[in-house]
C-alpha cells in the first residue's frame, strides 16, 4: 500500500492526461467509504500506472481488485486518522505537492511542455493534487501509528529466512558503496568579468534595439534547456525548493518588460527578463552564461583534492567528514557523498545503476578500486554540464550470492518486519471496517479482502 498512497495523485494526473483530447463522459462512484467516495477513474488511473510501470506492459491478474482493496484501506485508514486528530501540517502538503509538481516537470521535460500535455497550470496542479496528497499523509501516519510497536527478533528472522526453499532464496549480483568528493573548479575574476560584460552587451543590444532578447538566448545561452523552451520558464514565488534563491528573488524584482542586471548563481551568470505577471507567477526568459574554466583553475582544484585525499589517507578524517567539510556537491551534507540507489533510497547499487553520463566514468575506475580506497582526483562533467574534480571512495563490493543468513541478515530483517507489520494492519482493517460505513459495487464485491470486510461487517 505504501506505493499506492506515494503515487496516487499522480497516477489520477496520467489518467486524466491520457483521455484529455477524448470526449469525457460521466464518471462513475465505484465505491463509497464514510463519507469518501471513489470513483471509477481512481481505480483507472492507477491501473494505467501499474501498466505503464511493468517491465512488460500488462496487468496483474486481478489489478482492479487489488487497487481497489488498497484504496477502500486507504480510505479507512484516513477516517481514523481524522478521528484520532492524528496532525499532518500544511507544509508537509505543500513539500509532497512540489516533489510531484517537480516529477512530472521532469517526466515532460519543462514546465511549460507539462502544461500543454496536462492542460493544467502549475496552480491548479496544486489545488489538484492537494486534497490526494493530504489523504496519504494521513493514511500513512495512521498506518505508522498501528504498526510503530512492532518489532522482530533474530529467532522471527531465521524462521522467515528457513521458510523459503533454497533453490527459491534471491540471487544478488555484485553490489557496491560509492561516494565522490566534488570539488568544482571556481573561474578567476577575469573569467567571471568576461561572462558579466558579454551579458551587458546583450542587454545593451535588447534596449538599444539591435537584437531580440529571445534571438539571443536561442543563439548564446548556455542553460541546456533553452534548445526545448527558449529560456522561457514559469515561476511561482513559493517554489523556493525548485529554483536557485537568487535567480528566484531576481526574478521577482522585475517588473514586466524590464531587464535584470547580470545575475549570479551557483550555474553562473544570467541576464533575466520579466515576460508576464500574474499574482505570484511570473513567466521570464533568460540567458545564462557560464564563466570558462581554464586549464589552471582545474590544475587548482586537483591539487586541493590531493590534499584533503591525502589528509583521509593519513587518517586525520574519515572520508564521510572531508566530504562535508569540502565537498561542493549540493547534497553533500545530506548524503555524505554517497551515490543513492534511486529505487530503494539506500546507498547498495549494482554498476548498470552508474548509467548518468556523470558517472558512467566510475565503472572504469571500479577494476583498479579495492574497497576502502580512494581514487586519486579524476575530471568529470556533472549532470548539470559543469566541470568537476572528484575523489572516488570504493566503501564496500560485495559478490554474487544466493541469499543467505550472513551476508543478508539486514535485508531478510527488513522482509520479515515488513510481513509482520503488513499482518497487523490487515488485522487491524478486520476491526476497523465494521465501523465506517462502507458500499461497493457489485463488481468488487468479489475481491478477495473486500469479500471479507463486508462478511464482518454483516456480522455486526
């Protein structure tokens, strides 16, 4: 259920996109809990995110029953949550709103290409993800509530780890720990002077009228998106997580028309013109351009890598400590410089998880890399086209393994509590349900689980 509730505003989002050239026609109640209703296109929308998100394209047997018995303990879960007063905050809505506005800014490439497929604005993307997103943050704060107390022993692990036979148990591949010191390599005055001079000569040539502003960012800037969008970007005063602080607050200082002074920011330099004002959106166009980095100031950061690498050789830190004292890497001291299994969210990935162009490199270093080395200071470009110098700390390398007790005690633990604690939410939905009032649809009434809630219930 947990990946239900983290996505199902998004999936109604696809849904509605996928039939928004067709005719709509009336939608459907296709079950009622309390005093919530779900309708047909809940249960579509997250049948055509399941689809769009298995390796082969096609549905589970029983998906709809499935969905629709995650979305009803959803629903009842949220119920009690709003009974029990259990506190989700507005600004935790709002931080799950801008991830799942930035996800499909990623999905569709930019905001305004999002807006044409989605046929919705970044507001009223917000007002409709709002009141889905608040309801899983409920649910999930309900469910942590029924399931914080469980706990399991050595003795639940090695009984769930002896259960399954052998010849069934998991094989792993190769798994690695990866960390990377970044250092970026900073431009020399007169190289940043130079960005700063060509921005006021485009401005110059704007108000003088000589060149278009849009002609000059197609032709001379260097944000990799302006190939798709022209440098034109919509902007809302409260997407602070989104955008770099100063770009933002530039932007906003403008009025329409009116062109900013060359602008600092941590891609490099930008001129910005304000296009539209509308409440707190503002739709600007830029030009940014990057101060080069010569060959010296490279030679410069390599050499302060050699030392602080040398440093953690020496052991006068440990490489998680130098990272957060000295690496430029805006995750830094969140991470610890650790690269992150997107799909888990932990730091043990597989080497066809180094598939971004920044670290595709790093499978080539891995063959001279034992672990708990370091490498020595290596060039790189990062994902946001900029030229780096990073150390690469090879932490840990495991081998390919069938599952088994030693190696993989942490993860058959985690299996095990996640079992226990999937048992007793479905025990605590047997006691619960009878007391909401709950219809569904002939077409439900089938569903494995949903054919027992409504049995306790008639036994009530």
């Amino acid at each position: 259920m947990n990946k239900l509730l983290a996505l199902s505003a998004g999936a109604l989002l696809l849904w509605q996109t996928s039939v928004g050239q067709q005719k709509m026609v009336a939608d459907k109640i296709a079950a009622i809990v309390g005093d919530k209703i779900i309708l047909k296109s809940d249960i579509d929308g997250e049948l055509m995110n399941l689809q769009r998100n298995s390796p082969d394209n096609t549905l589970p047997p029983n998906a709809a029953c499935s969905i629709m018995e995650q979305i009803i303990a959803q629903k009842v879960m949220v119920l009690q949550a709003e009974r029990d007063s259990l506190p989700v905050s507005d600004a935790d809505v709002d931080g799950q709103i801008e991830n799942r506005i930035r996800y499909f800014e990623d999905l569709y490439g930019s905001r305004e290409k999002m807006k044409e497929v989605t046929g919705y604005s970044i507001y009223q993307l917000r007002e409709r993800f709002r009141q889905p997103i608040k309801e899983g943050l409920q649910a999930k704060a309900m469910r942590d509530k029924i399931v914080d107390a469980i706990k399991v022993t050595p003795s639940e692990v090695q009984k769930e780890y002896e259960s399954i036979p052998k010849d069934s148990l998991h094989f792993y591949e190769s798994e690695l720990e990866i960390g990377q010191l970044v250092v970026l390599p900073k431009a020399t005055k007169e190289m940043e002077q130079y960005a700063i001079d060509r921005l006021l000569d485009f401005r110059k040539r704007v108000e003088n009228k000589e060149s278009e502003f849009s002609s000059l960012a197609i032709l001379y800037s260097e944000d990799p998106g302006v190939k798709d969008n022209k440098g034109i970007y919509v902007l809302n005063r409260n997407d602070k997580g989104t955008w770099d602080p100063d770009f933002l607050a530039a932007a906003f200082r403008l009025k329409e028309g009116e062109i900013s002074s060359p602008v600092k920011t941590q891609f490099g330099y930008h001129l910005i013109q304000c296009l539209r004002r509308q409440g707190d959106n503002i739709t600007v166009q830029h030009i940014l351009v990057k101060p080069n980095i010569t060959k010296s100031d490279i030679e410069l950061a390599t050499k302060k890598l050699d030392t602080i690498r040398t440093s953690i050789l020496e052991h006068k830190y440990n490489f998680g400590e130098a990272v957060t004292k000295y690496s430029d890497a805006q995750m830094a001291k969140f991470d610890g410089g650790m690269i992150q299994n997107r799909m888990t969210g932990g730091t043990l990935i597989t080497i066809d998880q180094l598939d971004d162009p920044s670290t595709r490199d790093i499978v080539l270093m891995l063959d001279t890399l034992k672990p708990g080395q370091i490498s020595a200071p290596v060039q790189f470009t990062d994902e946001q086209g900029r030229t780096g110098v990073r150390l690469v700390y090879l932490k840990t390398r495991t081998q390919p393994h069938r599952e088994n007790l030693q190696d993989d005690y942490a993860r058959i633990q985690a299996r095990t509590l996640q079992k226990k604690q999937g048992e007793a939410v479905n025990k605590w939905l047997m006691e619960k349900i009878p007391t909401y009032y709950i219809h569904v649809e002939d077409e439900f009434k089938t569903c494995g689980n949903i054919s027992k809630w409504l049995a306790s219930m008639a036994k009530q």
